[in-house]
C-alpha cells in the first residue's frame, strides 16, 4: 500500500492545490489513492500513489505535487480514475 503526503491531506473542506490554481480546471477525477486534473488548454495532471503506473508518468514513484502528463498534451477531453 501506497502512503504519501500531499498539499490536501487532512483537510475536510474544498482545498486549492497551488499548482492548479494558475488554471482553469476543466474536469476532475479522484481515484482510491490518486487524482487526475484537466486544466486548459487540455493539458492533464495527476498526482498521488502511483503503485501501477495510474499516473500515466513512465515510473512507479508516488508524486506529491500534481506534474502534467506529457503524453496526453492537449489531446484530452475528460479524466476518469
């Protein structure tokens, strides 16, 4: 199992996460253990435990910090977890 600290933890009321709050969020997934953000201009970023690969970033380490998934720049309409 995957345990990580990120910038919402422990918060039980809508939090900014910094680095989204440049942009206009479009779409938002949350899965068990990790999140999904689609920004404009279509770009998508996750962050979360990464046990799988679920955050789509050619690795299995966890990421604290939302960081953009290159591989879908400007080619996304919608995230699902």
């Amino acid at each position: 199992m995957c345990v990580i600290k990120v910038q919402v933890d422990g918060k039980n009321v809508p939090t900014a996460v910094k680095v989204l709050s440049k942009h206009r969020v479009l779409d938002v997934s949350l899965g068990p253990a990790h999140s999904a953000a689609l920004v404009e201009p279509g770009l998508v970023y996750t962050f979360g435990c990464n046990q799988y690969g679920q955050l789509a970033c050619n690795n299995c380490k966890p990421r604290d910090v939302p960081a953009i998934v290159k591989a879908l720049e400007e080619k996304t309409t919608s995230v699902r977890c």
